[in-house]
C-alpha cells in the first residue's frame, strides 16, 4: 500500500479551514486544513484535465495534469534556476564586496557593474528559494479552477512518511 503506482500521482485537496495571522510584532501565522487524499492518473503524453470533490465541502476543482517526462522536466528546469540564483548571489556578493571595499580617488565612480550586483544580490536573495520550493512542490499537477464562494483549497502533492492508521 502507498507504493508509488507508474502513471499516476498522489495529490490532496487541501480545503482550508482557517487562515488567521496572530501578534503584531512577532506575527504568527496559523493555518488549519483537512485534506482528501487522491490517486490521479498521468496522460501518456501532454495535459490533462481531471476534476477532483473536496470531502469538505464538496466543491468541485479543475485540476490539470500532466505528463511524468513534463512534471519531471519542469521539476528540474527548477533546480537549474535555483542552482543558477545562488551562483548568481555568491558570485554578485563577493564582486560587490570586493569593488565596494575599494578606495577610489574623489569625483571617480565606481564601474557601471556594481549597481548591477547589488540588484543581482537581492534579486537571486528572493528568487532562488522561490525556485528551488517551487522545485520539490510541483509534480506536474495544478489547480485551475475552484468554484469562487469556496476559493480556499489547494491542490497539494502527497507526500508518505510513516503512515500508519492502524487499518489494513
Ligand atoms: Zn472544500
């Protein structure tokens, strides 16, 4: 049981019970959720579209699904970005560093690639971890539509640990 099946994907519709962001200074953010658990057939190639019953509420959500070879390549398109971000931020650092720490006769500017790095460095600061939790959450399935008075779901891959129910 939970074994991985070839040509399908396990995702949950996550329904959201609540969403309340507590504390002013030190703000905490509380989210409840019930998800329902479900198997999704992959197309053998391409898209697909596949609706899925949230056991809350019963609303239905369009999901789209996509091929193994696509979710994968997508998967990987991702690292490669989140790997490019970091070099990107380590190379920009170490360059601004390195100009900024330099003393430069009065009136003289300092190359037009140091304003460069320094939007280099908070660029890649944000997008590379963007990339790289886009990378390990996207197995190819996405939500594209929820009905609109119940918008609070999600579309979640599922992830087995240890489970036990203590059912066979
Ligand atoms: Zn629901």
């Amino acid at each position: 049981m939970n074994r991985p099946i070839p040509g399908t994907v396990e995702v949950a519709v996550r329904h959201i019970l609540s969403d309340r962001t507590t504390g002013i200074f030190m703000r905490t953010r509380k989210v409840a959720w019930r998800d329902t658990d479900y198997r999704v057939r992959r197309p053998a190639t391409g898209k697909q579209s596949v609706e899925l019953i949230c056991s809350v509420c019963e609303a239905s959500l369009l999901a789209e699904v996509t091929d193994e070879a696509r979710a994968r390549r997508r998967s990987a398109v991702h690292l490669i970005l989140a790997v490019l971000c970091a070099v990107v931020f380590v190379a920009s650092l170490v360059y601004a560093i390195h100009v900024g720490g330099q003393v430069r006769p009065e009136g003289e500017s300092g190359p037009a690639l140091f304003p460069v790095s320094i939007v280099a460095i908070f660029v890649t600061f944000v997008a590379g971890p963007l990339f790289y939790l886009r990378r390990s959450g996207s197995n190819g399935v996405t939500m594209l539509d929820a009905p609109k008075p119940r918008r609070a779901h999600a579309i979640v891959p599922v992830r087995r640990t240890v489970v036990s129910t203590g059912r066979p």
